[in-house]
C-alpha cells in the first residue's frame, strides 16, 4: 500500500532552501519515492489552513518512507531545510 509524505514549509532563508532543494530528489528516488506536489498555488476551499509551500510525496510503503527519512543521506540534508524553513509534516497510509 503506498503512503505519503505531506509537508507545508515555511521558507525564511531561499538561498538555503535552494540547496536542501536540488539535493533532495535523488534521496526521495533512491527509496521508490516520486513527488506528487512540490510548491505551485493552492486554494484553500473550506477551513482557515493556508498553506505556504505544500510538498507530497508518494512512496510504495509506509516503511520505505520511515526508511527515506531516517536514512543517513536524508539526515545529513534535513539540518539545511531546518535552518532554511519551519514547517510541518506527516505520513499518512494511501489506499
């Protein structure tokens, strides 16, 4: 079953976020992951959320995601998006 990775960033610093950016991907393919989302406009249609950066991530399992993300090539990249951004994230099963 395939899960997803949903995040909504907050970018305070774009030169530093550039670089988390381009070196990303290669983490998120290297686990079968593909973007679904990743920035672009959005409208919000019911509720008060206004997402600034809306990022989804679709991966083959609940596993390979949880190992995507705590793998050694994905941790050595997250302190840059820290620095660069807040925000907030989730995974969530598919169906």
């Amino acid at each position: 079953m395939p899960a997803y990775l949903i995040a909504d960033i907050t970018v305070h610093d774009l030169a530093g976020f550039e670089e988390y950016r381009k070196q990303v991907p290669a983490t998120i393919a290297a686990y079968g992951g593909r973007y679904i989302v990743r920035g672009g406009s959005s409208e919000v249609v019911e509720g008060d959320w206004q997402p600034k950066r809306l990022v989804m991530v679709e991966f083959p399992s609940m596993a390979r995601a949880k190992q995507w993300y705590a793998s050694a090539e994905y941790q050595a990249l997250l302190p840059l998006r820290t620095k660069a951004s807040t925000g907030n994230a989730i995974f969530v099963d598919g169906v």
